[in-house]
C-alpha cells in the first residue's frame, strides 16, 4: 500500500479524507491491524501545547515622519528589550527577552512576571504595545527618539517565527539536592519531591514520525491557533539520539524551526509564561498533520505512551554542570499516572505541557482538513534524519589570547 | 456540632496591638490554627485562621470579633482560579501542600477544589500562565 501526498489531496477536496488525530489512531490499528487502517486513514494529526522558550516574533513597524532608523538604537516594546540590529522598521522579539529594570534574580526567586512572551501575546490578542526607541540619526533617519502606541493590525508585517519547537521527547526533571530549586521544568521540591516532565507523548508530532519522513521543510502545521509552515530543522537538531526498538528517541532528539503569520493566530494559542526564578516564555500551540503514504508511516503513527520513555534527569547538580547521568527511564504512561517510582520512593509527576489542549489542537487540525480548506503540502525537502549524522555538540570553550 | 473553618481576619489599624486572638481562645474556647499573618505596626493586619469548635462557641466567637472590628472573610473567596488564563498543563498539581488541585485522568483537565486552599500562594508562582490570584 502507497499513497502520494496529491492523492490524499483529492480526496480532502473532495471531502472524502478520513482524518483521524494520534491518540484516536491507536485503536483504530489496533481493531482493524496496519494493513487495513493504512488504507483506510490519510491523516494522523498531532498536537502539543507547552512552554517553548526558542520562540520569537519579528515586525515591519511602518515609517514615522521624520524617518527614524531601528537598526542599531536600542527599542523597548512594553519596556521589554527588542532586538534592533535590522533595517530602519524591522524589529525582532524573543519570548525570554526582559525589561532592564526586572529584577531578574536579584531577589530570588524571581517572578519575571512579564517579558517578551508576554509581549507577543499581548500584540496577538489586539492590544495596544508601547514603543520607545533610541536612535542615533543620520541624514536620511533624522529622528532620534520615538514613543508610541503600536497594534498588530497597523503593523506591515508580523510574524511568529521559533527557532526551537515541538522537541522530539524531553527530560523527566527531578531534584537531589536538599533545597528547592527554580528551573525551566519548574519548581523542583528537594530530595526527589516531584517530577516534572513535558511533551504531549503519543499525540505530540515528532513522536509520531520518528524519522522524519513526512514533516520537512515547507511542511503546513496550525500554529498558534493558525496557519504556519515549518522553516527548517530547529535548533539542536539531534536525530543521532539513542532509539529504543521502537524507532523512538530515549531522549531530547528531533526539533523544528518553524514560521507563521503572526496576524492570524490566537491569544488562547500563543501564551505569556513565567517560570519562577528562571524567567519569562510563550507557550505554544503547534499541530502537524501526518499524511498517511505507507503501513510504515501509519506504524509510527500507533505509538503510545507506554512505549515513549523520558529520561529522569538531576537538575540541581547534574544538569547545571552536564554530567550526563540518567537516575532512570520512565514511561510518559507511568509519568501520566500521577506518580513514578524511584529508589524505591513515590515520586508525585506532573506536566508542564497540557495534554488537554494538546488533543483540542489535534482536533482542530482534524477539523480543518476535513471541511477541506486545509489541503496538506509535500516537504521542499525533508529534515536531516539519522543517515545525516547530525548530533548536537557541546560548546567547545577556548581561551581568547591577549 | 463541632465545626472547623477557614477564615481571613483583617484586622483595622487600630485593633493590631490588641490581643484579640488571646480572647478567641480563652473566652469562646476555640482551637486555632494560624496559617498565615501579617501583621505590621500602623497598618491593615491580615490572618488566615482555621477555627475549630463547637457552632455555639465559633458563632459567639465571629459576633465578638464582628462586634470588635475585624472583618471577616471566608477563605474560599481568596484564592481564585483564572479560568481564562488557565491552560490545564498541571504544573501546580505537585507543589500544593493539601491537594487542592486534583488530575482527572479521563478528560487530563485540573481541577481546584477552593474548600482544600490554605492560601499558602505556592500555587501562584508555581503556574506558569500565572491563573492563580490571591484576593485579600
């Protein structure tokens, strides 16, 4: 059994696809065997929902009278710092970016109870964003402060654009030293007082196409509540991660860059995130649909959670100082019931990532290419898979000669 | 009929240096746990009590300190879950000390029973949407 990518097409004109989301999928295999669900099924969507810190937003601002130059001043929106260091209009935030006055943690544990996520959330959902500017002038950019108002829909262009998201499987965080701590993955309750771990499991979308041989470049996803296209492999692009027999990664692996138009995405997608004492986010909404084209594909598609296993990682002691040391190798299925153990002590789990919404996405994805107006698109070219070799490398820290 | 509730006392200013939690013990006989105070010379006292005794005594106890001054809150309209911030992940599932936030494993949404609450606030920098407010 194959199909292409403009069969299935026809057939989501036509209003014939049968699309059906990852979870729903496993059951469907399971009663009626691959061969048959593969033929039947065109569509698997995936969903996920979770802080993705590798996530920004850049902007065309328009011209003000006089002509001001962006590109090398400094510029706050929010009081938050942007990045200008591009032409005269065009103005980049990341989701961690803060206000110089934030407190950070100076008074620790910080709260960062407002930054660059926040921001983009904000621009999203139609508000009004303060913007200061410092420029320095020249001849044709004469100006050199600007303090105004800016809302999304004046804006020339905006575009959500995330360097690193919808990791291929994550780290389990737990905490070994006798103090809380504040991390990424939360707060960590001292001598193994909680686990927490993050990714959508069986419905997120890298883990239902381990190899990568449907999502690449070009691929058309939801993002945040809508449409938006990968852009690349992401950030620390790992297919060389150890695989258990399954095919799936045992830990941190695949990751996607990925790109959309800002203005028509969703608030409800698109979230203003603290993590206390760690700093500021944007939780992100990315669904990927998986075109069905072998028994193969559809094989992956059938993964469950009892089948992914996370890596239960130190983040008091060994993570800060990359000791590679995994405590132990949970299920998201184990992780999912509440409690783990280890050393022979309950663990209590829980999810950084909501489960919840992830499968809404999934389902609106479904949605979306049923009624037809969401046709799939086949890769320019797919991402790096394990024959590229690819693996992430360690900084390689050197002395700077005097 | 033994009962026990959760109570936020706010005390005016002129009341802080008066010992009126001596007397809730002493003259109505109730048994206090002090979960929270917050109490600062020349300005607004605040204390979050569970007050436990007998109805007779805990209504004779909330008419003297009505009759006192002190404004009483019940605990349960504090603590408060923004449901439109609320993107159901879970992170506060684990850090709330009396399990106030509940899993269901059908549906994966959190659910937050108010009458569990203590207003201790780890729940507020614990989430990341930052859903959970304190209203004092």
């Amino acid at each position: 059994m194959s199909k292409t990518i403009e069969e299935i097409n026809e057939k989501i004109k036509k209003g014939e696809a049968v699309v059906v989301n990852a979870e729903e999928i496993i059951d469907i295999a399971r009663e009626k065997g691959v061969k048959k669900a593969a033929k039947e099924v065109d569509v698997v969507t995936t969903g996920t929902f979770g802080p993705m810190c590798s996530s920004g937003a850049y902007f065309n601002i328009g011209h003000s009278n006089p002509r001001i130059k962006l590109g090398g001043g400094k510029a706050y929106l929010n009081d938050v710092n942007a990045y200008a260091g591009f032409a005269a209009t065009d103005l980049l935030i990341g989701a961690n970016a803060l206000p110089d006055d934030d407190p950070r943690n100076k008074i620790y544990p910080g709260e960062f109870k407002y930054g660059g996520g926040h921001v983009i959330e904000d621009l999203v959902a139609g508000k009004d964003i303060r913007l200061s500017v410092a420029a320095y002038g020249t001849d044709c950019y004469p100006r050199k402060k600007l303090e105004t108002l800016i809302n999304i829909k004046d804006l020339n262009e905006a575009v959500l654009f995330n360097p690193r998201n919808a990791y291929q499987n994550y780290n389990a965080a737990i905490n070994l030293s006798s103090k809380v701590i504040y991390t990424y993955m939360g707060i960590l309750k001292p001598n193994m007082g909680n686990i927490n771990y993050s990714t959508s499991g069986q419905l997120s979308p890298l883990l239902n196409d381990p190899y990568y041989k449907t999502i690449g470049i070009g691929t058309k996803i939801f993002l945040g509540g809508g449409v938006g296209f990968v852009a690349w492999n992401g950030t620390q692009h790992n297919p060389s991660a150890p695989r258990n027999e399954k095919g799936v990664p045992v830990c941190g692996s695949g990751t996607l860059a990925l790109i959309g138009d800002l203005k028509q995405m969703n608030s409800y997608w698109l979230r203003g995130t603290s993590m206390m004492g760690y700093g500021a986010t944007l939780t992100v909404g990315v669904g990927i649909p998986i075109p069905i084209l072998s028994e193969e594909i559809l094989e992956y598609t059938t993964v469950t959670d009892t089948d992914i296993v996370a890596p239960v990682i130190d983040y008091s002691s060994d993570y800060p100082n990359m000791i590679s040391n995994t405590l132990a190798e949970v299920s998201y299925a184990d992780l999912k019931s509440g409690k783990v153990e280890i050393d022979g002590k309950q663990v209590p789990t829980a999810s950084l990532s909501s489960y919840s919404r992830a499968l809404i996405i999934a389902d609106t994805l479904k949605d979306w290419i049923k009624s037809g107006r969401f046709p799939l698109t086949e890769p320019a070219e797919l991402i790096p898979g394990i024959e590229s070799g690819l693996n992430t490398k360690p900084m390689n820290e050197r002395p700077i000669p005097d | 009929m033994i009962v026990s509730k959760k109570i936020v006392l706010h005390f005016p200013v002129r009341l802080v240096d008066r010992s009126i939690v001596y007397h809730l013990i002493k003259d109505y006989d109730l048994e206090l746990n002090i979960m929270k105070a917050s109490i600062i010379p020349d300005a607004e006292g605040l204390m979050v009590i569970e007050v436990r005794g007998e109805q007779t005594d805990y209504d004779k106890g909330v008419k003297y300190l009505t009759e006192t001054g002190v404004r009483i809150q019940s605990l349960a309209q504090n603590v408060m879950r923004n449901e439109d911030k609320c993107t159901h992940c879970g992170a506060c599932v684990t850090v709330c000390p009396t399990k106030a936030f509940k899993l269901d494993f059908e549906t994966r949404l959190i659910s937050f029973d108010a009458s569990k609450c203590i207003a201790c606030g780890l729940c507020l920098k614990a989430c990341p949407p930052r859903a959970m407010e304190l209203h004092f």
